[in-house]
C-alpha cells in the first residue's frame, strides 16, 4: 500500500511539474512574440516613412519646408522638434546650424 501511495504522488508531482513548464513555456512565448510583433510594426513605420523622406528628398530643406511637406507622419502623428531633431514616426531628422535637415537617423 505504501508503494502504490508513493508512486501516485510522484505521478501526481510530476504531471503538476509539467503542466507548470508548459504553462510557463506558454508565458513566455506569449511575450516573446508580442515583443516581436511590435518591433515588426515599428521597423515596417520606419521604413515607410523612410521611403517618404527619400522620394521628397528632405535633405538640405530648411524645416519649416519639411514640416510642410511631412503633414503627418505614417502614423497619422504630426512630426515635433525635439534636442536637435525633426521626429517623423522614429525617425530623428537631424537638423544643421543653419535650420536645414542635415540627415536622417533611427530614433
């Protein structure tokens, strides 16, 4: 009887042990690829108003140009001056002496 008791509470224990893994397993994944799907987004938002930037040519612009043209970014969000920099949806339009945009640099 002693033998059947032990061996129930290890089938038990063990069977606990792996649903705990697997909900964990599960947890963490979870995260992991929701973490992966927002850098996607982020990454495919960059690369869209890259292309913008690009096909305008904003470089050498003075910024009151660049804000004309860049009404809002591919976010629907208007672009801000903020340290130095023209934002545009993760984009830093790095902005000269002289108020022009001098280059484009990754947030």
């Amino acid at each position: 009887m002693r033998n059947k008791v032990t061996l129930l509470s290890l089938f038990i224990f063990s069977n606990l042990l792996w649903i705990c893994v697997v909900l964990y397993l599960y947890a963490h994944y979870s995260v992991a690829y929701t973490y992966q799907d927002i850098t996607i987004q982020k990454t495919k938002g960059m690369l869209a108003q890259s292309l913008i930037i690009a096909n305008k040519n904003l470089i050498g612009k003075s910024v009151s140009e660049v804000k004309s043209e860049i009404v809002n970014d591919v976010y629907g969000k208007k672009p801000f001056i903020k340290g130095g920099c023209l934002y545009a949806s993760f984009l830093c339009l790095k902005i000269g002496s002289n108020s022009t945009i001098i280059s484009v640099n990754p947030k």
